[in-house]
C-alpha cells in the first residue's frame, strides 16, 4: 500500500538503475482501470519479470499495490478490488545485476503538495542523473544514490510543490510540472505520471523506447507495445512522438511537443526485446524478425540438415531463413518457460544444470544431422557455448550457429541491464575466435547493413548504439566507460565476408 511521504524531503537510495520495464496506463470514465492494467501488465510480462505494481485513482486519492514476482504472483482477485478508479497505470520490471528489492518496485508513488499524490512508471534509462540531482539541490531535497525513475518522480513533484505553496489558486497542474522538468531527464525514458484526475505519457527526444496509444469505449490506453491492446479490446490509434508530452484529463486528449524530436528507436527492440505480435513504427516486429532470417540467408549459403531457433525470440528469423535457403525448420530446442521464474533456490544439481535446466534438446532432431542453429543475438556467449555443446552431446554431426543480428560490441546506457564492455564476447574476440570459444563448426552474423535493409526504415531511424558505439542521446560522464582498443570487429568493415570463414573441426 501506499507509504505516507509526509514532510520534505529527503531521498535514500542505493544505486542507480538501469532496466528494460513495461508500462500501461488506462484514462476512462466507467473503465475498471486496474483489472484491464492487470491484464495489460500480463500481456508486457515479457518486459519485466522481478517486479510488478499498479496504482489507480478514484478521484480523490491514489491507491498502490506492488510485490515480487510475476503479475501473476504479485496480484490476487483481493488486491484488484482494492484499486478503485478509473484512472490507473501499472509497471513491470525487468530484473537487473544490482538484485531484487521491493523498494526499486514501481510505481514510485510521491507527495505533489497541495495537489496531491503522484505516481510515475518508468521505461529506460538516464546514463547521466547530474542535471536532476543539480536540480533537486537548488530546493533543498538531497539524494542519496536515488533511482533515475526515483528522482524524475520527486523533481516533477517539486514543481508541483512550489506552485502550492504561492498565492491561492497558482498550483501547477501536474502537465505543466512535467514540461518544466523535461529540460532535466537527460536519457532514454518512456514516461507514464499520474495525478488523482489526470494521466500524462511523456518520452525522450529520440523515443529510444516505444509507448503507443489505444482506444477502448471511450477511454485511452497508453502501453509500451501493441501486444497489449488486443487481450483488452482496446484499438490502436498511434504512438506518443518522441519528444512529446500527451495529457489525458476530463477535457480530453490533449498533445503538446516538448523539444525537437530526433527519431532514434533502440533497433533491439525489433532485434529482441518486442513482442513478435508488436507493431513498431509502422512495421510488424513479426515480418522484421523473418526478414532478418530472409537477409542471413543470403549472406550466409551453408550447407545444413536442419535450422533450429533458440527459443522464443529467434523463431521468425529461422522461418525467414528456412524459407530462403529451403533447409528445413524444427523446434530442435525445447524451452521450460518457468523453472527460472520460481523464488525457490534451485538445488545445487540443478543450478550447475545451467541452460540444460532451461532447455532441451529433441534428440530425433539433431541426431545424425547438420544442425544450423539460430539466436537473435551474442552478448557474453556462456549461453550460446553452452547450446553448442548440449547439440554435439545430442549426436549433431556439424553445429552452424547463426545470429540474426550484427555482433553486439558497446554496452547500453539507455535503460538495458548489459555486461561491461570487456565482458561482451565481440568486444574483444574476432570472428574466428568467438567460433573456437562456443566450440561452434562455424558462426554467422547478419551483417549490419543486412539488418538495417531487413527493417525496411532508413539507418537514420534507429539507435544502433549496440553495434556501431554511437550514443545518440549523449552519455555524458559514461562515455569513460567505452574503449574502442581491443575490438576486433566492425560492422562497417566491407571486408569482412562470413561465408569465406574457415570453419572450426567438428568437436
């Protein structure tokens, strides 16, 4: 429930965070605001699995719950009938290195004076927190190792605490406490805030995270993915611009742009995080996913008995590619979807199990064969080392292992839980060297400019900060963290042909 904040205002946390989160938002008269919130956060579960909270309005006041855990665990029938109002907003968060603790659940829930309590949802991340810590300073309030969500959550509730405190009737509307904190939130951030009687959605300059708009019977739903408008019946209608702010209120929809918009949408959001059944500027993450599969193909003509995907992300791009090349799909690789989702220890056996407890192999499948195995992506390569090995184990007479995206060399900063650069294995290993490391006959990756083609949208349209190490919302004090010293590869060098890579002896 909710804690009482009660007088200013000092903040006490451990650590920034980075994390890739969900976000839903319902605006409606007559709406059940928490029940379709409950059902949106199911539907973005893939998002965020350590956390799950909702918070509502009923007019008067906010009401809170969050918990550990899936929706599933942190929500009961009991919990959902003590959210009353229509107006509410959900969060699901995506677990990250720095551990799990019930105070980084959100929504952060804060005390705007006069007008009330607000609460804040968060997708993304701020690399560099300077600007608003400078800004909470100059008012008094100190922070002590605050979550960027956490401190963008206090300093909008500042402003709306100075405006109460002047002459009667000069109390800022939680929209306009919102634009004048904007300049401040220097990073990637897909906003939902919410007063006792308005809804605001707000993102970045760049929109580096997605946040679309829906319609249901009058009402209007904000989500970080269109996966989450059709379990609710809600209809799609388009997308807050980047750099926009779109309040929801009892005077309607209104949309105010905050700063000049300069489209970057992280391009891992096709490559992996988004739902396949999400649409992404225009263009199904499904269709994208195939043609990333369609593009490999072509560059890479090896000979193979069989294409498996590692599930779940990566089965669109082995369709794509079975379809070009004419090998064959199977579900080689059959994945328990929650004996990682347990709060229970695993036993000792099964924890050194490691991906043999997530996935196994169908032996009829690989046995005897050429085996051309699929992933969307490569970051410290224990896992896909791992896969290789459990193959060659299940009788595979060549392990293929293809990646239907460029290799990954540069950390995030804009909201994605990722290792240090030194520790990415294409940060400082070439090709052939990654091959020898997963043990793997050869490794494939889509070259850069495959992946780009396979979108259908221009370079210029996306975030590549994975692959090329161009941050385009800057890092700031961060950027002491990037080397470019010991990488070996490059996916602007024309001269790399992965087809021409000699393979490794079978092991």
């Amino acid at each position: 429930m909710l804690e009482d904040f009660g007088e200013p205002h000092t903040v006490v946390y451990d650590e920034l965070r980075g994390e890739k989160c969900g976000v839903f938002g319902v605006f409606g008269q007559g709406l059940d605001a928490a029940r379709l919130t409950y059902f949106g956060l199911y539907a973005l579960q893939h998002r965020g699995q350590e956390s799950s909270g909702i918070a509502t309005s009923d007019s008067v006041k906010l009401h809170s719950h969050v918990g550990m855990g899936l929706v599933s665990q942190v929500f009961s029938e009991a919990d959902i009938e003590k959210l009353p109002g229509s107006i509410a907003m959900g969060h699901n968060r995506y677990s990250t290195a720095g551990g799990s603790r019930i105070e980084h659940a959100q929504p952060i829930i804060v005390d705007g004076g006069a007008m009330g309590q607000i609460a804040l949802a968060h997708n993304g991340n701020l690399p560099s927190a300077t600007a608003l810590v400078a800004f909470l300073g100059e008012r008094g309030i100190t922070v002590d190792g605050a979550s960027d969500s956490r401190l963008m959550a206090e300093a909008i509730a500042a402003v709306m605490r100075e405006g109460s405190s002047t002459e009667l009737g000069a109390s800022k509307t939680l929209a306009q406490a919102v634009g004048e904190v904007y300049p401040y939130m220097t990073g990637a951030f897909s906003l939902l805030v919410m007063s006792k009687d308005e809804l605001v959605a707000v993102r970045d300059e760049c929109g580096m995270r997605p946040l679309s708009i829906g319609k249901l019977n009058g009402g209007y739903i904000f989500s970080s993915e269109t996966c989450a408008f059709s379990p609710i019946g809600a209809q799609f209608i388009g997308d807050v611009e980047p750099g926009e702010m779109v309040v929801v209120n009892a005077q309607g929809l209104q949309r105010q742009q905050l700063t000049t918009p300069n489209p970057k949408l992280d391009i891992f959001e096709f490559v992996y995080f988004s739902r396949p059944d999400s649409e992404l500027l225009g263009k199904s993450v499904y269709n994208v996913r195939k043609n990333f599969g369609r593009e490999l193909a072509v560059e890479v003509p090896i000979g193979a008995d069989v294409i498996i995907p590692v599930p779940e992300t990566s089965v669109p791009a082995a369709i794509g590619f079975s379809q070009a090349r004419g090998i064959p799909f199977e579900m080689g690789l059959t994945k328990n979807r929650y004996i990682h989702r347990t709060f229970i220890q695993p036993e000792q056996h099964i924890r050194e199990q490691g991906v043999k407890a997530k996935l196994t192999p169908q032996i009829e499948v690989i046995k005897g064969r050429r085996v051309a195995v699929l992933d969307d992506s490569i970051v410290r390569g224990t896992t896909s080392r791992q896969i290789v090995q459990m193959l060659f184990e299940a009788g595979a007479m060549e392990v293929h292992f293809l990646v239907s995206s460029p290799p990954v060399i540069f950390p995030d900063f804009y909201g994605i839980d990722t290792p240090k650069q030194e520790d990415l294995l294409a940060a400082t290993r070439s090709i052939a060297e990654m091959r020898d490391y997963l043990g793997a006959t050869s490794l494939h990756f889509l070259s850069y400019k495959g992946m780009i083609k396979a979108t259908g949208l221009p370079e210029d349209r996306f975030s590549t900060s994975f692959f090329t190490g161009e941050y385009p919302i800057d890092i700031r004090e961060r950027r002491a963290e990037i080397s470019a010293k010991r990488i070996c590869y490059t996916p602007f060098d024309e001269t790399y042909d992965p087809v021409i890579e000699e393979p490794a002896a079978t092991v």
